[in-house]
C-alpha cells in the first residue's frame, strides 16, 4: 500500500482495548482501489481493500483517515460508537456504519484511519431528497432511519451532527446512518442539546421533516407541525 499519512498516537489504553474486539492492520496488508490510477497520488485513498479471514478473499472497505497528532476527544467517541455497534445485536436491518477494522503502523506505533464497510451509494440523504422522490421511498427512508437512530440509543450510543448529509442512500434506496465523530449542525441540532438523546431526536423530526418537505428557510415551526408517523 502507498504510505498513508497523517497519523494519530492513540494511548495505550485506547489500543490495547481495541485489540480486544476491533483487527488492526498493518498499512502494508491494505490495498489502495483506484478507478483512475493516474489520480492515485491526487488525493487520500478512500476505497481499499482488505484481507477479513486471512483466506485472500479480499473486501472493500472505506479508508477513514485520522488526522495528525495525539488522540483526542472525536477519535476516541467515534470508537465508542462503533465498539457499541460491534458488541450489540443490531439486526441486518438497522443501517448504520460499522467498523471493519483498524490501520495501524506497528513498526511507528501510529494508527492510520479507520476501515469502515464500504457503502455503495449514489450520494446523501440530501442529495437524493433533491431529486424529488416518490412519496413511497420518501417513507421507506424515513422508517430506516427513524429506527437506526433509536437503535443507536436503544444500545447506549448517540449519533450527535444528526442531519442529511451524514445519512448516505446506497445503489438499492436504502438510507445509512454514517459519521460519529460527534459535534453539531445548526439549523438541525440545537447547540445546548449537542451531544445527547434529545438532540439526536430533534435531528432525527428535522430531517424526516426535510424528507417529506424539502429544505425548509429555517426550524422555527416546531416539532408538533412536523411528520411523525413512519410506519
């Protein structure tokens, strides 16, 4: 694999218990996918590809690159997230982004990015909303992402910078929750409910809102005017 940079130091405790219930690759077992090889230096990979059972059955995976420096706050919540995700017994049915695995350098002791399962998709939540949608799809997504997001929490998680453009429609019309970093978008989470249950739900009636209305000049008419019933 080409070198991959920046990277992170994550403590010891962090990777020891990663260690537990995530794999780590070393950079060297990850191969770059490029549909134009000749943009391949241009930018950060993001679609890769990974041997999962050692088998060589390779699986594609997005590449998710650490910034540089000492492991901080979002690195250590979004691998709390996914460490909730890996350990619970979500169904096939609840979509939401998991974690694969974990590059990591061990020759430097850094850790590289995360490689999360590759959805193929055709563009955001917002994105899709834009290409007016049929009523049917409009509520399709609604109810999958009305029950990821309350499976989230059900686990003891919360999804936090809840808004279109972290929930990606793949090539069959199914909407996946994605991004845990944390943090807040304005205008879809109020900043003092950042960060928890209730924001995520205020998110969560904003964009089933947005789906059934499209974008909207601002979020003052409360929640008892937007849609609720996704069944």
């Amino acid at each position: 694999m080409v070198a991959l940079s920046p990277r992170t130091w994550l403590n010891d405790d962090t990777l020891d218990d990663l260690e537990i219930w995530a794999r780590l690759f070393d950079p060297s077992e990850i191969e770059v996918y490029f549909t134009k090889p000749e943009h391949a230096l241009d930018r950060m990979p993001t679609k890769v590809r990974v041997d999962l059972d050692g088998y060589g059955q390779q699986t594609t995976c997005f590449f998710k690159a650490f910034g540089s420096g000492i492991s901080g706050g979002p690195h250590n919540r979004e691998l709390d997230v996914y460490k909730n995700i890996h350990i619970s017994d979500l169904g096939k049915d609840v979509l939401v982004g998991h974690l694969v695995g974990i590059a990591h350098d061990h020759k430097h002791d850094s850790t590289v990015g995360l490689l999360l399962w590759y959805i193929d998709h055709h563009g955001t939540l917002y994105d899709a909303v834009e290409d007016n949608p049929g009523p049917e799809l409009k509520k399709k997504w609604a109810g999958q992402i009305d029950k990821a997001v309350h499976e989230l929490h059900r686990i003891g998680s919360v999804w936090e910078d809840a808004k279109p453009e972290n929930i990606l429609v793949d090539k069959e019309d199914n909407a996946w929750i994605t991004n845990f970093e944390g943090g807040y978008t304005h205008g879809w989470v109020d900043s003092d409910k950042a960060g928890t249950v209730e924001g995520d739900l205020q998110g969560l009636q904003r964009i089933i809102r947005f789906i059934f209305e499209g974008p909207q000049d601002d979020h003052q008419n409360g929640p008892e005017s937007w849609p609720r019933d996704v069944s």
